[in-house]
C-alpha cells in the first residue's frame, strides 16, 4: 500500500487563526450577548463589601512583651495557641451569641424588583424574640410599616405596640427602635425569620479567620456583607463575646481556687486554734511566766531547728496536697492555681500539667472528646501524670531524710535540756505544733489574696490592634473579573461550537483529513454552487475545473488519456456535476467531448439540454441500435451526451453483454475525449465494468457530506484502488464560518484567492447580522 503523504507542521497561531479567524462574526455576537449578561448580573447582584479587624493573641510561643507584663499582675493568665484560638474565634457558641445579640434571626429588608436590600440602617424599628429558639420561622417575608406618630408597628396585617413583647402568629416579639436607623427605606419593608443556628451558619459562611504568619501571634478576621455597618457590628460584636467569654473563664478559675484556699484557711485555724488553746491551758494550769538564760539558749538551737522542721513539714504538707490534687485529679473540673513549689523542675511540671489542663477544658466546649486534638492532649496530660508524681516522691524523700536529721539532733537537744523543767519542755512541744500550723495558715492567706487580685485585675487575653472597618467601595460583584469571565466564556462557547461543528464531525470537511485518511491523490477542489442555472454561470468553477483537467495531464501532448470515469462511494456527492461541468469545460476548449451517462439507474438531474430523441445508452445495450444513433446534441457546439436510456434489464448485465466494446471503438474514433458518468461504486459495480474502457478516474468525495469512515476504507478496498489513474476530486467545498470564500481546501479561492462566487462583495453591517442571527440561535 503507497504511503500516505505526512501532515504539515503547521505554525500554532497559523493553524489558530485558520481554524477560528473565519467564525468571527459568530465569536463577536457572542462576545456581546455573554457581556450583556455580565452588565445584567452587574447591574442586579447585591454589593458586598469587605469588613476586617485585627487581633494580638496571647501566644505561648508568640507572646508580645506587654501581655508577658501583665502576667506579674495576674497569676490567673493563660497562655494560649494561635491556631485555637482561630477554631475559636468561628466556633458555633460566639457566633450564635452574635446572632443573639444582634438580632440576625429576624432579617428587615426592602423590597425590589429583582431582589430584596438589606434595611439594617433604613427600617426605624428591629424585630426581636424573647426566646428566639421558640419562634417560628416564615415561609414568605412579611410587610412591615412603622407608625412614627402612634409608635405602632403594622405587621401582617395586625398592629403591635413598640417596646413591649407581644404573641404574634410567629411566637413571643418584641418590636423596638433600631439604634443604626439613619434614613427612611424608600421602599416597603418586610422581615423574616429564621432560626439563630441558620443564621449562625450563614455568617460562618462569610467569616473568614487566619494567623498572619507562623511566627506571629496576629490574627485577621474578614467578613463580606451587603451592609458595611452591619458587617462591622458583627466583627465588634464577635470579638466582645470571645474576650468576654476569656475573662468569664479566668474568673470561674479564680472563684474555684479562692474556694478551695477558704476551705484550707478554715480547716487549719480550726487547728491553729486548738493548739493556741492548748498552750494557753498548759500556761495556766503550770503557772509558767519566763525561762532561764540557759533554757533560752537550748530553746534558741532547737528553736532553729524547729524551724527548718517547720519548712520541711509544710513543703511535705504541699507535697501531700499537690500529690492528691495529681492523683485525684480527672479532668473534669477547674483546677486551683499552683500553691507554690520549691523545686524549680516540679514547679515547672506543674505548671505544664495545669497548663494542659486548662487548654484541655477550654478546648472541650468546642471540641467533642474523641477529636484527634482533645485525644492528643488526654494523652499528653497522662503522659505528665507520672513525671510529676516521680519528682514528688523524690522531694518527699529528700525532705524525709533531712526530717530525720532534724529530728536526730533535737534529740540531742532534747537531752540537754532534760535539765530544765518539764513544764517548759512540754510547753515547748506544743509551741511548736504552733508555730507550724501559724505558718501553713499564713501562706494561704498569702495566695488567696493573690488570687483575689489576679481576678480583679482580670484582662482580656487578646488585643484589638484594628477595630472592625468597612471598605468603601464593594468587593463584589468584581466588575473586571466579572466581565473577563464572560469574554472567556464566549470564546470557549464559539470555541466548544466550532470543535463541535467540524472537529468532532463524522463527515469530510478539510482536504488535509483526505489527504491524512487516504494516500490516493487529490487532483482538485470544486466549490459549492448555490443553484447556478447556467453551467457557465460560475467563473471560480470553471477556472477550478481547468485546474483539474491541468493537475490529471488532459492536454499533456501525448494525448494519452482520453476517456475518463467518474464516479464516487454514494448517491448525491455530485459525480454528474463534475462530470457535466468537466464535458462543458473540455468543449469550450475546442475539442469534441462526449458525455456517457452509464448509470442506467433511475435518471439524475441534468442542466444539459439535449435533442433528438430519448433513446439512450440503454436502447443500445438492449437493441440492435448503432452509436450514432443514441448520441444526442446539446447547446454546445463540441459537446454530446449519451442519455442512460430506460432500462428493461437489471443496469448491470446490460453493462456485461458485450456491446460496450463496439460503443468505445466508435466513440474513440469520434470523439476527442469520452467523459463516462458512472453510479457510485457503494451501491453497483458499473464503475468497475467500465474501468476497462477508462484512461482516467476522478472519485468524486463531497463536503460535509460524504462520510470519514468512506475515506479511510479506500486504501484497503481493492477494486477501487485498481481504478486506473485514481485521483480524488473533493466536491461542493463551502467557505467556512461566515467567508464568502475560502476556508475547507487550500486551492482555488482556499486561502487568498477570488471568491468562490462571482458576485461576492465585501462585508457590511446588515450582512453581518443578517448572517449571525441564525448561527447564534444554532450555537
């Protein structure tokens, strides 16, 4: 099989421009209607606009220099993550407060046209429910008008009075006086209402929360909404309740550890007073005033170790309390402030484990317990546990033996001082119960009052670096954004029409898919006729026909091929124009043509006007008929016909009966040229019966008619390659787009030749649109 011929390489902008340059009218109707709409939606789309505000969270990581200042005044201040505090900051329990507080649940609008305006500045009067979980929702809005002089408020069709709660069809509301009225709604008012969970959900929808940086502590709230002061007040009224509900849980903290310091206070005065009681008792009933100097010596040594004893016991008592508080601790409630520690590494790990616990409880009310974050931090929290309790049995054991030490050498105090009387040693030992139980009761007093001043000089844990501020123009709709979206769409929409149109097309349009398809030659291009009357009536035809007849060497000087076939693979991809047109074209040359109509199937179409009588080519077959006598004139001086006749006997024996020989020899004797027209050899085999008297075959293909799946086949099938001389000619080629000429082939009038049609003129503005109104209602 012959190769077939390689693709060109085309340049991509050529190969653009070649493609889509012809659908322009079409690409420009487009272009309008889809920026007509663009405007539309402009024009009718409710502005948005962009509200910010700033927040400096309290980081553990990130912390600024002032909060670290304001920590040494308030003992009660947590440290906390930036990421959150951004969960945080859009959880479902502030945003529902804002609803609330704002009265979001019950939306005043003014009426349009195309659709409702927000009235948040323009309605004199908000509608509130006392409980707004009970209220039920409208399936429609409802009209509302306000009565300034009477201070009644007509709403669905009844008067209610304002300030005062009253039972409507949709619950218990309440109407009162708008405190962001600025100016009368020029058109009728309406109102709706929706649960505050709705409501919370679609602000979430809007509210967007980031951290400026990794390393910064700064976070940026954005909020769009079509009313730049109700957008603010809900930026304002968002950061108010999560600083509101940071000082309520500091406070709850510090209410819990005074709690627990007072229980401990009231637990040791009990104590502390019993001892005082004891020695008071033990002076009297012993009569005791003073010591002796070496009793005071003795008493000042042990006095000393006393003392240390007295530290020692009391860092152990912590340690039992800091120990039961680890051990007992389950994390379900507010944990006390650490009491004070020593040691600087279990201060440390207390301080981590409180720490944990504390972002544990603040991060269960808005995270449900088998959350990965609250998972991890349990696990963090247990994995503490151990550590801390680890370095309190260290501690305890280290105080023990320091214990012990004391203890062995007040012993030996104890000794010494067996000279002194008993009543002063056994005044002594009650002293010192004393001494300890006044030291505890005075540490206690101490953080209690530090917690009391912690809470009253509660803070918030976050600053507000920028208020919420409103842009002053619309963020939305993007009017360049907008309009570019809809210049794109309109080139992907003619685009998706013209890929639709020839790309995905399962019929012949470019002579390149022939030439791709198949590797039998392509000798010419025919352009589409629109109905001629005449068969000289279009000079591009005639003068591509004189092409063909050069390409396929008629007029070579060898003069070998006279008789030429045409045919094609179906009915009505124009073999008889070609073949009509060509026998024409050859005549007017001035050589003798003669033009066989061999399909002697039911007769086609003819411009040619013949004379004589209607015997034909079939007559001869079946009858004892000579040549001459079915050869018929037409107005044309060089050219005859030979009419198909009618036909008795099936087309195909008559064609195998043996006079077709005899038919030849006259007509090669007679005539210069012998121009057969054959039926189409997809539905008979003449074509194949008479390429044995043929020099020459043009195959006839038409555009956007004739199938690729024909095309591709051509090579394989067997009696049509054996055709001699087989060439295509690709007939009725139409322009492309909305070209008057041009477009589908490259010869003749393809790429900057004359156009196909000998009266095309150049564009104007009503052919334009004349054109492009159909193909925009076909796109």
């Amino acid at each position: 099989m012959p190769n077939r011929p390689k693709a060109k390489n085309t340049p991509f902008a050529e190969e653009l421009l070649t493609r889509y340059l012809p659908y322009w009218p079409l690409f420009l109707g487009l272009a309008i209607v889809f920026l007509l709409a663009g405007l539309a939606y402009i024009r009718y789309a409710t502005p948005r606009y962009e509200v910010t505000a700033t927040l400096l969270i309290s980081d553990e990581k990130k912390g600024s220099e002032e909060i670290t200042v304001s920590e040494s005044l308030n003992i009660l201040n947590s440290k906390k993550i930036v990421e959150n505090e951004v969960v945080v900051l859009q959880s479902r329990n502030l945003l529902d407060a804002v609803v609330r507080h704002l009265h979001l649940y019950a939306p005043i609008s003014e009426q349009g046209r195309v659709s409702d305006r927000s009235a948040y500045t323009t309605s004199p009067v908000l509608v509130t429910a006392v409980n707004p979980e009970t209220i039920r929702t409208t399936k429609e809005p409802v009209p509302l008008a306000y009565d300034a002089a009477r201070q009644v408020v007509h709403a669905g069709g009844h008067n209610y009075p304002l300030n005062i709660p009253v039972n409507t069809p949709w619950g218990e509301l309440q109407f009162v006086t708008n405190p962001h009225f600025e100016k009368q709604a020029a058109k009728p008012l309406r109102f709706s209402l929706v649960k505050p969970k709705v409501a919370a959900a679609d602000i979430s929808k809007q509210l967007e929360v980031t951290a400026a940086g990794k390393l910064s502590s700064i976070v940026k709230l954005k909020f769009r909404d079509e009313v730049p002061q109700r957008g603010e007040d809900i930026l304002n009224d968002l950061i108010a309740d999560y600083n509101r509900a940071g000082i309520d849980y500091r406070n709850a903290i510090a209410r819990n550890t005074i709690a627990f310091v007072d229980e401990r206070m009231r637990i040791v005065q009990r104590e502390l007073n019993s001892v005082e009681k004891q020695i008071q008792n033990y002076k009297s009933s012993k009569g005791i005033v003073d010591l002796s100097e070496q009793g005071r010596m003795y008493l000042k040594n042990v006095g000393d170790n006393d003392q240390r004893l007295s530290e020692i016991n009391m860092k152990l008592a912590v340690l039992d309390q800091v120990e039961r508080y680890v051990v007992s601790k389950e994390g379900t409630s507010i944990a006390p402030a650490t009491l004070g520690v020593a040691d600087p590494l279990l201060s440390h790990l207390l301080e981590k484990l409180y720490q944990a616990e504390l972002d544990r409880e603040r991060l269960s009310k808005t995270t449900a317990e088998n959350h990965p974050s609250m998972i991890a931090l349990n696990d963090q929290i247990e994995r503490m546990r151990p550590s801390v309790l680890e370095n309190i049995r260290n501690q305890r054991r280290g105080l023990q033996a320091s214990q012990r030490d004391l203890s062995s050498t007040n012993s030996g105090y104890n000794s010494m001082l067996q000279t002194i009387p008993q009543k002063e040693r056994e005044l002594l030992d009650v002293s010192r119960q004393q001494s300890i139980k006044n030291s505890i009761y005075s540490f206690l007093l101490q953080k209690r009052e530090e917690t009391a001043i912690g809470s009253a000089s509660n803070i918030a844990d976050s600053k507000v670096v920028e208020t919420a501020r409103a842009s002053t123009l619309p963020v939305s709709p993007n009017k360049p954004f907008i309009l570019l979206a809809a210049l794109i769409a309109s080139v992907l929409t003619g685009i998706a029409y013209v890929i639709k149109r020839e790309v995905l097309s399962q019929k012949l349009l470019f002579r390149s898919e022939l030439e791709q398809y198949t590797s039998i030659p392509v000798s010419g291009e025919v352009a589409y006729d629109q109905g001629s009357a005449s068969l000289r009536s279009n000079p591009a035809i005639e003068e591509q026909l004189r092409q063909l007849r050069v390409a396929t060497g008629l007029f070579s000087k060898s003069g070998g091929k006279k008789k030429i076939l045409v045919t094609s693979s179906l009915n009505g991809e124009g073999k008889t124009f070609i073949a009509e047109r060509l026998a024409v074209s050859m005549s007017l040359s001035g050589k003798k043509v003669v033009l066989l109509k061999s399909d002697l199937r039911p007769a086609q179409d003819s411009q040619l006007l013949l004379t004589g009588s209607p015997t034909g080519l079939a007559e001869f077959l079946e009858e004892e008929t000579e040549p001459y006598e079915v050869i018929k004139g037409t107005e044309y001086k060089n050219l005859f016909v030979i009419p198909p006749g009618t036909a008795e006997t099936q087309p195909t024996e008559l064609l195998l009966n043996g006079k077709l020989g005899v038919l030849f020899e006259y007509l090669e004797e007679t005539f210069d040229f012998i121009i057969m027209d054959a039926a189409p050899v997809g539905t008979a085999t003449d074509a194949f019966i008479l390429a044995e008297w043929s020099d020459l075959t043009y195959f006839v293909v038409r555009h956007a008619q004739t199938p690729k799946s024909v095309i591709r086949k051509l090579d394989e099938a067997y009696p049509v390659a054996a055709l001699p001389n087989l060439s295509i000619v690709f007939n009725a080629v139409k322009a492309r787009g909305f070209q008057k000429a041009g477009g589908y082939g490259y010869g003749f009038g393809a790429q900057g030749g004359k156009p196909y049609n000998s009266n095309a003129s150049s564009w104007s503005f009503g052919t334009l649109f004349r054109m492009l109104r159909p193909q925009v209602k076909k796109a």
